[in-house]
C-alpha cells in the first residue's frame, strides 16, 4: 500500500484528497461541462463530499483497490482536477485510470502530464502489468490525450454514461508495463 500519494510533476501536485478540498471539488463536480462524458454529475454539494469521504476512506485500506486523488496547480496550490487508479482484488495487475479538470485548466497540457505521471506510478511504486482508460466516444479529448502518452486502441469497453442512458460503446486504451 502506498500512501499518503503525492505525485510532483512540473506543473502539478497530485496528492490525497482531504476535506479541505470540499468547495473546489464541488465546482469541479457539479459543472455540468466538466462532468458531460462522466458517469456521474452534476453532484450536488452532498454527493460531492461524499465522493471526498470515499476517497479518504478508500486511502485507509490495507487493500486499497481505488485511489482517487486531488490535482494541484503548483504554481497557484488550487485543486484543478482530480485523477486515479481503480483495480479489482480479483485482478490485482491491472487498473482503470481517470482523469477530470476544472474548465479554467482546460488546454494546458495538465492532462497529459497527470496521466504520464499515474501510468509511471502504477507500474513503478503498484507493479501493475497494464494500466487502461475507457471514454465516451464523443470525447475526443480525452481520446487524444491518451493517444498522447503512448496509449494504444484496445476496443470497445463499457460506456461511462451507460447510467445516463447512453447506448453508445466506450472507447478503451491501455498501455503495458514497460519491464514486462
């Protein structure tokens, strides 16, 4: 288990979520442009802490399978995202990774690097064998960004908006372990 997380990059902290985060969060949450391609949103102030409180539980596990995270601007120290890994205990060497900024952070590049960043630190600190990432196909962003950091097509896969009724496949991408 690693934790506390905390990822330094050039321009990015990722780190633990904390109930500090609680407001930024929230806007990031209930946004609807931000949250389009998620299966979850616009959150409400309840459903947002919620999502807070699950991470730091989630952090506490001796067998953690999820690790949702905070993203920082270092220059600004303000949450701008949230990013992570989820895996299964079932199947322990592979893991889903996610990412999500506010509007303000849009364009940057902050999505390449976060995810650069988790891809090295599953295979380099979590020894997972793969790491995948799933997104709607209308979300090209997302798609290239993944593109972007050595991703690689692998097919369809789930739908992240199946719960809003959205019958369209997602769009999966993985990259494998560099050392196996």
């Amino acid at each position: 288990m690693v934790y506390p997380v905390e990822i330094r990059t050039d321009n990015l902290l990722i780190r633990e979520l904390t109930l500090d985060d609680h407001a930024r969060f929230l806007q990031l949450s209930s946004d609807s442009d931000v949250v389009r391609y998620l299966a979850f949103g616009p959150t409400s102030d309840a459903e947002a802490q919620g999502m807070i409180n699950f991470a730091i539980r989630s952090a506490d596990l001796q067998a953690r399978t999820e690790y949702v995270l905070a993203i920082d601007s270092r220059s600004t120290g303000y949450l701008i995202g949230s990013c992570g890994l989820a895996t299964a205990l079932d199947a322990p060497v592979s893991a889903e990774v996610f990412f999500v900024f506010r509007k303000d952070a849009w364009g940057n590049g902050y999505g390449s690097e976060a995810l650069r960043s988790l891809i090295d630190f599953s295979f380099d600190h979590l020894n997972f064998r793969r790491v995948y990432g799933q997104a709607h196909p209308d979300n090209t962003y997302s798609i290239a960004t993944m593109k972007r950091v050595g991703m690689l097509y692998e097919g369809v896969g789930e739908n992240p908006l199946a719960d809003a009724g959205d019958t369209q496949n997602g769009v999966r991408y993985s990259v494998l372990n560099r050392d196996n």
